[in-house]
C-alpha cells in the first residue's frame, strides 16, 4: 500500500500547545469536511481492505499498515448514509484518536482529500443546532473559508468506538483493543 500523503506537522506547534489552525480538508459526497491536522498521521490509497465478520455496516474492514491492523470505517456510512462507492480519488486517512484512554490509528475512507488550510479561530462558528445531516456532537463548528462553510468534524466522536458498538452488531475485539 503506498503512502500517498503524509501532512507536516510541526513539532513547535505540539509543544507549545497552541490552539489548532490547520485542517485536512476532504469531500464526502458533495460537501466539505475538515479534521485537526494535528489527529492526521497519513493518507493512503484506497485498497486492500480484509473483511471482518461482526461489524458495524460502518467498519469496511482492516488494513496492514507496516505491520500493524488498522480498522478502517466508511464516513459516509458512519454519517447514516450510503457506503462510499470507491472511485480513482478514494483514499484512508489515518488518523489518531482515542479509546478507553489509548491513542489508537483508524482508518476513514473519504471520497477525496482536498488540502490542508488555515482556519483561524475567529473564522470558526459553533455547530448548528439542526442541518447538516449529521449527529450535532460530531460537528465540533463551522469554519468559514473563501464565502463558504466546511464542516469541522469532532473526529473523537465520530470515531467512538463505544458508539459504533452500539449500532446494532457487537464490535470485533480486534477493533475494540485497537490492535
């Protein structure tokens, strides 16, 4: 699997702790989203997904990543949508979230990544309270960019793995340990 992006991050900006300006922007379906580029450790090809029996419709699967299994889900699903139909711009980004106090690697399949931007914080307003047809405490606000919104997503929530447990078929304890 080749690595098709990997996002800088700068070591100063960890440190000294500042309030997150950069973000991953990317395309599910027609609209914009954004994650920290902080949380983003790489973007890979689309590809070689392992199936896993007892999982959410959510969790297309596994990947081995220099070894290790990343459990990949599907965004556009885990928004209650339709699963992504993979195209030539598909892609994995890697991301780092946390479960029961662990930072573990999970995979999310978006459509297309688009760039990393600066988004101020004076340009970001709170999440609606309705719209977007997604779970209010998934959008962590609304960032204003060229005239137009991008959704920025609250990627701990909406990588809950708690929550995708309870979406009706029992999560793989592969996939719980984050292994």
């Amino acid at each position: 699997m080749e690595t098709v992006m990997q996002p800088e991050r700068t070591a100063e900006a960890e440190l000294v702790g500042e309030e997150q300006q950069q973000y991953l922007t990317f395309h599910l379906g027609k609209e914009t989203f954004a994650i920290g580029i902080l949380g983003v450790k790489e973007i890979i090809e689309y590809g070689a997904l392992t199936a896993v029996p007892m999982m959410p419709e959510c969790v297309r699967g596994v990947i081995n990543l220099r070894g290790r299994v990343v459990p990949v889900v599907d965004l556009s699903a885990r928004f209650g949508r339709a699963l992504t139909e993979p195209g030539r711009r598909t892609c994995i980004v890697i991301v780092e979230a946390q479960a029961a106090g662990e930072h573990r690697d999970i995979g999310i399949v978006v459509d297309a990544v688009n760039q990393v931007i600066e988004i101020p914080p004076a340009d970001i307003e709170p999440a609606p309270s309705f719209g977007a047809n997604l779970q209010g405490d998934f959008i962590q606000g609304m960032g204003k960019v060229e005239g137009r919104f991008v959704i920025m997503l609250n990627i701990a929530r909406v990588l809950s793995i708690d929550e995708m447990a309870q979406l009706g078929q029992p999560v793989d304890a592969t996939v719980a340990a984050g292994a």
